[in-house]
C-alpha cells in the first residue's frame, strides 16, 4: 500500500521540479596562433582552433576542468593548468601558444634553437629583422625560429601598405627552448594634403598683356 501511494506522488511531481544535469551553461575560450590545432580538456577532445579561437561550452554546477592541452603535428604542445570557473553565460579565456618543432628557416650550423614572437595589430604585415624577411602576422602574432649560438638580430621593422612602418631595436635574446615576445603597434599613414601648383609666370604675363590689348582697343 505505501508503495502505491508514493508511487502516486512522483507521478503527480511536475516535469520542471527535476534538477536539469548539469546545470546552467557557460564556455571557455581558447586562443591559440595556429587553426587547426586540437583542444583537449582534461585528456577529452573538445574541438579544433579555427579563426585562433575554440570555444568550449560548460556546465556552472557541474566538475570543474582542471588542465587543458593544445596540440598540432609539428608544434610543441601546450598544457597548463585551468585556474578559473565561469559563470552562469560568462566566458572565460584560456591562452596558448604553440612553437613550430622544425626549422622553419635555414639551418645553422650548431646551437640550440629559441624563438621570438612578434605581436601586431595588423594582419598581413610583413615583418624583417635586420633587413631579412621573416614572414607576416597572423592572427595577431608571427613566431620566429632562431639559434641561439647565431648572430644576434639587432633590430626589427614591421610594416604594411598604408601604414607608418614600426622600428625598434631587439634587447632581448631567446635561450635555449625560451620565446622572447616582441610589440609593434602600427598606425594608419597620413592622407596627403593635394596642394594647388603655382600659376606659371608665362601665363600670369600672357594674360595681363590680353587685358592691355583689350584696354586699347576700347578707347581706340
């Protein structure tokens, strides 16, 4: 007889009153310079980078991730750990940046491998240390294979049609498996101002001598 009854009871319970799994939604956003590239959260496959992002829908109430890793044939991999929860349709951002593990320029002979980064906020802008063509941002960044044991770049210019083109001296050199981050912020070119061309003395002469001939022929 009482399970009767309490089986009448949860019949009778409202579809609404059961708790919805997992809770309220909410995403994370991960950045990375190389599309293509696989997320995985806590060792589960979450999607590809396309357009330098990935984002990765959660659940407020559910367990939270703890590492994430971004991975790609050629790049090193990158792991690190999830610090923070977002909340009810908030997004919280995650960054990586992966390094190529071939050489992408000539190699030289000897030394150990580092790379410099560069960060702009113009896409397509060609980038040059020391006179020597590297490459042009993408997605907000160009990374830079170098040997450590190599000679020093002294200076890098970043620039685009349109533009002020950006120079600034490199003070910091990569070690051993390190990434050194340099910045080039580019501004539009001034519009220039058409200026009106002087009237040529000629002409000036041509036509006060008209208006002379024309004076004199009036009174004559």
């Amino acid at each position: 007889m009482l399970l009767m009854v309490a089986g009448c009871c949860f019949a009778i319970l409202p579809a609404g009153a059961q708790a919805p799994i997992g809770g309220d939604r909410a995403w994370y956003a991960v950045h990375c310079n190389v599309d293509g590239a696989s997320v995985f959260f806590d060792g589960d496959y979450k999607g590809d980078i396309q357009g330098g992002i990935l984002y990765v829908e959660a659940y407020t109430t559910g367990t939270p991730y703890r590492t994430y890793s971004v991975q790609k044939e050629g790049y090193s991999t990158f792991t690190d750990s999830i610090d923070g929860v977002p909340g009810k349709g908030e997004t919280f951002d995650l960054y990586a940046t992966l390094n190529p593990t071939q050489p992408t320029q000539p190699p030289v002979i000897g030394g150990d491998i580092g790379w410099y980064t560069v960060h702009s906020n113009v896409n397509g802008a060609s980038v040059m240390f020391d006179n020597t063509y590297q490459g042009v941002i993408t997605n907000g960044i160009l990374t830079i294979q170098v040997y450590t044991t190599g000679t020093p770049y002294s200076t890098y210019t970043v620039s685009m049609d349109g533009y002020l083109p950006y120079t600034a001296p490199i003070t910091s050199y990569p070690a051993k498996g390190q990434t050194v981050d340099l910045y080039a912020t580019l501004n539009s070119a001034p519009t220039p101002t058409p200026t009106k061309s002087p009237v040529p003395a000629g002409i000036v002469l041509s036509a006060l001598a008209a208006v002379g001939f024309l004076a004199l022929a009036r009174k004559e």
